[in-house]
C-alpha cells in the first residue's frame, strides 16, 4: 500500500517529540515510508537525505536523526542530521545537502525561519557544534539569508553537479548531447556492447570491488563498501547496477541510486577494454534509457569538480548545472 503522505507528515506527534521555534516545529521521523513520501514530494530532492543513503552513513560511524519542519501541522521541509561519534562520545552535528523544501520557491521568511529552527535545535552549545553545506544555490542571497539566520561561513567548499532532464521525449534527449557524446555511443554500439541491468547482491559485490580497485589504482577516496552494502541493504529496489557486457564479459560499470523522482550516478569502473569502446558513453545513455521507462524524471550526474577530466566527459551531457551552497556553521 502507497504512504498517505497527507495522514503522516502532516500531523504532529506527541509534544516530546517536537519543539516549537519561531512558529517551526521539528518532528523527528523514524518510519521509512513517510520518509520516502517526503522525499518523492520534493521538488529539489538530494541523495544525502535519501533515507537509505542515511542508514549507510550510520553503518560508517555517523548515526542519523532524520527530522520535518512543520507550520501549523504542515510540512515545510525536511532534513537528515547525522552525529559524528568517536568511542561512544558525540562530537559535532552535521547535514550535508539540506534542509530540502517542499515549495519550489520557498520564500525568504520561510528558509530562515527553518534554518533558524535547526540551528537551535542542534547548532547550540548545549546540542554540539552544527556543520552544514546548506542545500541552497550558492549566491548572495543565500549568504544574507544564512547569516539572519545566525550561521557563520566556514569554508569555500561546495557541491557542484549537474541533471538532465529525463520527462522529454527520447529523441529530444539525445539531440541534447553533443555530436562527441552522439557519436562515441554509435561506437560503442557498433563495436558490439551490450547492456545488462542488475539489481541483485553478487552483481552489486562486483560493483563494489571494481569500485575499490578503481579508488587505489586513481588514489582518491569516495564511499567505502560497509556505506555502499548497508544503502543497498536498506532499499534494495533503488540501487542500479548497469554493466557494459563485450564478449560475455563485463568491460565497465555504473551504479545508480534512485530517491523520489530523482537517479544520480554513485559510483562506476572502466577497464581498459570498457574505455576502448566508450563505455562511459554508452552506459550513460542506456542507463537514462532505462531511468526514463521506469519514471526517473531527473538525472544527476553525481557531481562536477573543475579540473576533472571525468566532469569534461559529464559536460559532454549538456546537463543543467548548479551550485550549492558552501560551508557554515553554528556552534
């Protein structure tokens, strides 16, 4: 049975579960359907406040507190709060890629009232230091508004990524990918690539190891496999492995995890023949192919780092891009 959003979220539990500030009540949330409800209303959702995606984050040490904003029994938004623990001790709270809003354009007044409502929920001394990377487009709006709202910046670093709308039809998705990204999955075609889609647990095993390897051979770090099996393990229906199959061999894969109406690229692996036939181009457009018949109306790219040749071949997309916003505090 589907979650009846309008019975939950817009209710309020018990008065020891809530706080009242400024006219924000924070309600923490414990059952995963109304969390997926909220997620799939969300015009903006992110990954990190994906509830499955929080439940890995715990396996590695970062226990979650996952919480709605309400005005007058309704909800405005919502945010997941992991707590950094070190031998049983807290330390700092933090939330990275959040709050997410309700309202497409939520105003001014609602977005500090809301962040105000957090900070004093669990940026205070007597609730441990808060650390956020705020999900709001870096500009000076956003700066001014998290300033009233009594946060200090901390940092210049920031999510930068990039979605592709998958609700347009199938030709006009590919006409909007430059001729280099058209023509290398032509290639790869012809070369004879095959896709295959999985979402069992050995297939997932061997996404995991090729994603170790690729990290030590490349020697940069990203999500680790207690994170990765425990995300999976918590929504098994919306983790994607799409491999690249040439002479009955696997030459390359992508994962993909899916939160609402949104996918977004995690993590992947080239071999050296997969590069050959322009595995990325051809997984990339198989893998929105088959993202599209199942409803994704959204694609992210998992992130664009300037610099990066991998981002070079992401732009070959023409994904719309964004900026959130940086680091910020309150203690």
């Amino acid at each position: 049975m589907a979650f009846d959003i309008s019975r939950s979220v817009f209710l309020t539990n018990p008065v020891k579960d809530a706080i009242q500030t400024s006219k924000v009540v924070v309600r923490a949330v414990d059952d995963p359907a109304e969390w997926d409800a909220l997620v799939a209303a969300a015009p903006e959702p992110h990954l990190p406040q994906d509830y499955a995606y929080s439940v890995g984050k715990a396996a590695t040490g970062w226990p979650a507190r996952r919480v709605v904003f309400q005005v007058d029994g309704r909800a405005v938004a919502f945010t997941v709060v992991l707590q950094m623990r070190r031998f049983g001790v807290k330390l700092l709270n933090r939330v990275n890629r959040g709050p997410i809003f309700l309202a497409a354009n939520p105003s001014d007044d609602q977005i500090v009232a809301v962040y105000k409502a957090l900070r004093r929920h669990y940026g205070r001394l007597w609730t441990l230091p808060l650390l956020i990377a705020p999900a709001l487009h870096q500009n000076e709006r956003t700066d001014r508004l998290l300033r009233e709202a009594g946060y200090r910046y901390r940092a210049p670093s920031c999510w930068r990524s990039g979605r592709i709308d998958l609700s347009v039809g199938e030709d006009q998705l590919w006409a909007s990918f430059n001729s280099t990204f058209r023509n290398r999955t032509r290639a790869a075609e012809k070369a004879g690539a095959e896709l295959r889609i999985a979402d069992d647990a050995e297939t997932y095993e061997w996404m995991i190891t090729r994603h170790l390897e690729n990290m030590e051979d490349k020697d940069f770090s990203a999500a680790g496999p207690a994170m990765l099996r425990a995300l999976r393990e918590a929504s098994p229906h919306n983790v994607t492995v799409f491999q690249l199959i040439h002479g009955g061999v696997p030459l390359a894969g992508m994962s993909v995890v899916r939160f609402g109406h949104v996918a977004e690229y995690h993590i992947g692996w080239f071999g050296s023949e997969g590069r050959k036939l322009n595995a990325g181009n051809f997984l990339m457009w198989h893998l929105m192919r088959e993202l599209k018949r199942r409803g994704v109306r959204s694609f992210d790219v998992g992130g664009l780092k300037h610099g990066d040749g991998y981002a070079r071949f992401k732009r070959t997309m023409n994904p719309v891009e964004y900026e959130l916003a940086s680091e910020w505090m309150s203690f």
